[in-house]
C-alpha cells in the first residue's frame, strides 16, 4: 500500500531536479508511527511526530523498535488545530488521513502555519480520502469528515500554498474511498 507513495516521494524529493533536502521531516497525526517507520524515517536522517492521542504517542517508541525510534527527535502530543511547527524546521510536513479530523478554519490555519515551518524548497505531501459525492460524509464513528475534492482544492487555495503534484491511488478498490495525494510548497 506504501509503495506507490513512496516512489512518488522519491520522484518528487530525491530525482535529479529535486531540490528539497532530506534532512528533517514531519509526521502530522501520526497514529503509533506507521507512516514514520515506512517510509519518512527510510527517507530522511531525522523525523518529528506529532499526535494528538496519548495513548499513541506513548507506544509509538516500542513499534518502531529501536533503530528507527532513535531517527525521531520529538515525539510530541498535541492536536494539530493546537500545534505549531517549529519555524524554517522541516524539509517535508507529511499530512496522511488526519484532515477530516480539523474544521475548516483549523485546516487553513493548521497549513499556513506549516508554510511558516519549511526550510527553503520544503514541501507539505498530503494524503487523504475523496469523498463520493459533492458534499463532506461525516463518519460518526470517528468523528471526521470525508470531503469532495473540489472542496479540499478550496481550502487549500485559502492557505496561502501553491500546488506542485497531484495524483489519484492508483490499484484501489472500487467500493473504497478515492485516494489522493498533493504536494505543496
Ligand atoms: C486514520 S489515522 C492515520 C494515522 C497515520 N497518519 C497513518 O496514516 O497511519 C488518524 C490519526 O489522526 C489522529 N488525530 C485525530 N484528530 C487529530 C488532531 N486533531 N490532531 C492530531 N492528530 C489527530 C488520530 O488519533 C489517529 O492517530
């Protein structure tokens, strides 16, 4: 499942033309780590986590077993409407099926401060859910919205980023959600 993101990845960040650096990276609303264990910490010499469920961040250690805990600097717990990243800090801020969780106003927010958080030619990948229709799905079970497209493509335009790739998951079923990824800078 990680695979195709990983070569787009590697296309985007590490081809002959890239100029983003690997040097730092962030995971926003990172779950135990899954998305640092595969890939950002096999991509990049040091990594931040941020989630905002104690109960994750606590074990997020023991599942990435030791090498790979030891390439995250901070492992921090805090709800991405709440948190800021560290200025000129991080080449790539990774944003992976954690936006239905954020209001509007919180998701524009939450990516101007990210803008603010990039080292030059630093670029914020997302990765997330479409919804089927032209209007948001709410899942009551985990409290997120599903949003369409075109609204995701407004919220971004408020956020002060400019798109550079886009691209749908390729090989999904059907009966599932459409995934997409995006890459600003
Ligand atoms: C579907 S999981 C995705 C985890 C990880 N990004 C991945 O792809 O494996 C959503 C994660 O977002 C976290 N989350 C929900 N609301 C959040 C918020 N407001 N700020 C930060 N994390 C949040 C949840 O606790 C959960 O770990």
């Amino acid at each position: 499942m990680l695979s195709p993101v990983l070569l787009t990845v590697l296309m985007i960040f590490q081809g002959e033309k890239a100029k983003t650096q690997t040097t730092k990276a962030l995971d926003c609303g990172a779950g135990i780590g899954r998305i640092t264990k595969l890939l950002l910490t096999t991509v990049f010499d040091s990594v931040d986590l941020v989630e905002q469920n104690p109960n994750f961040v606590k074990h997020a250690p023991a599942y990435l077993g030791e090498d790979k805990a030891r390439k995250v600097e901070r492992f921090i717990c805090s709800g991405l409407q709440s948190f800021t990243p560290e200025p000129g800090r991080y080449d790539v801020i990774w944003i992976q099926w954690v936006l239905g969780h954020l209001t509007d106003e919180d998701f524009i927010a939450f990516f101007k401060r990210c803008k603010e958080g990039l080292r030059p030619n630093g670029i914020v990948c997302v990765k997330e859910n479409i919804s089927f229709g032209d209007e948001p799905e709410f899942d009551e079970k985990d409290s997120s919205y599903t949003r369409p497209r075109e609204t995701l493509m407004q919220l971004f335009a408020k956020t002060g980023l400019n798109l550079l790739k886009e691209e749908k998951q390729k090989h999904f079923p059907k009966e599932l959600y459409e995934v997409r990824m995006f890459a600003f800078q």
